[in-house]
C-alpha cells in the first residue's frame, strides 16, 4: 500500500503548479528581441522596421530612443504620437504599430524534437507540441508545464492542449510513471 502512494505522488510533476487560467485573456506585451514594423505618416525614413534592444528601447528618427518593453501595439502607437506633439516635431501624428518576428518559444520533454521553434500568433500548446514534432510513447500527454515572464518574473504552472502560448513561453512535457 506504501508503495502504491509513493508511486501516485511520483505520476505527476505538475502537482501543486496553478493553471494558466488568468493569463490567457491577457494582452501580449512587447520583450526585448520583438521586432515592430512602424509607419509614421509624414516621417518617410522612420517607415521600417525595428528590433527592440535589451534595455526595452527601439530608436526613432527625430525622436531618438523611445522606451516600448511592456507595452502593447496601441500603448506603442500613443507613446510615439505623443513624443512628436511633445518635441512639437507632429502636430497630429499618424502612427501605426503591428508586431513582426515575435521571439521564438522553447519544447523541452518528452517531444521527438526538442528546441526553439518560431512563434505564430494563436499558438496551442497542442499546436507547439506538433511543432516539436509530437510526443514521445513515454510522454504524458494532455497536461505541461508552462514556464512564463510576466513583469519581469517567470512564473511556473500547467497548462492543457489548448492553453494559448506567448512568445518567449517554455513548455516542458513530463514522462509519465506507468
């Protein structure tokens, strides 16, 4: 019997981690190594587009550096407007922010092909599983855990098939015991 419960205690690395539940209505936040593709009407050599470096900044033509870590498209788009009101470079400036090569994300486990892979927005965790090339036959199926930044701190929980993935996300499938 003593046995048994050692062994029910072992069958699931993902006891005791919290779901992914709140995270996944949450908008993404752009990270260092995004790339955003800006179009600023009026301002011809500023229409390209831009990798954000490690201290969270992209450079812009007139404006030098603008801070975008941790923010959203839209908060983007504002944050731009409002530097050339300010520096009186715009009076009404046109901004338009969409995301472009977003970081990869990361398989490690039982998965035949562990690795980075490319991030495409919608992503499953099913959908990065199959990326990885699907389970190994030891694999436990249906449940991982998913390892996230969010402000700065990585928080660990589980996540189903069909938990949304994030950018930057690292998913780690668990043998099972029997």
């Amino acid at each position: 019997m003593m046995g048994f419960a050692l062994l029910a205690a072992c069958s699931s690395s993902l006891a005791g981690l919290p779901s992914l539940a709140s995270a996944e209505t949450m908008e993404y936040r752009m990270q260092p190594g995004d790339e955003l593709l800006i179009t600023i009407q009026d301002v011809e050599q500023a229409d390209r587009s831009y990798i954000i470096d490690s201290s969270g900044m992209i450079s812009l033509p007139l404006l030098q550096e603008v801070k975008v870590s941790g923010l959203g498209p839209r908060e983007i788009e504002d944050a731009i407007a409002n530097g050339y009101r300010s520096r009186d470079l715009l009076t009404n400036p046109i901004v338009s922010v969409q995301m472009g090569t977003l970081r990869p994300f990361y398989v490690i486990g039982e998965v035949k092909g562990p690795g980075e892979i490319p991030y495409r927005q919608g992503m499953t965790v099913l959908s990065a599983i199959s990326a990885a090339g699907g389970y190994t036959y030891r694999a436990q199926e249906g449940e991982v855990e998913l390892v996230r930044t969010i402000d700065g701190r990585e928080v660990r929980s589980r996540a189903t098939e069909n938990t949304l993935i994030m950018p930057g996300d690292r998913i780690r499938v668990y043998e099972r015991w029997f």
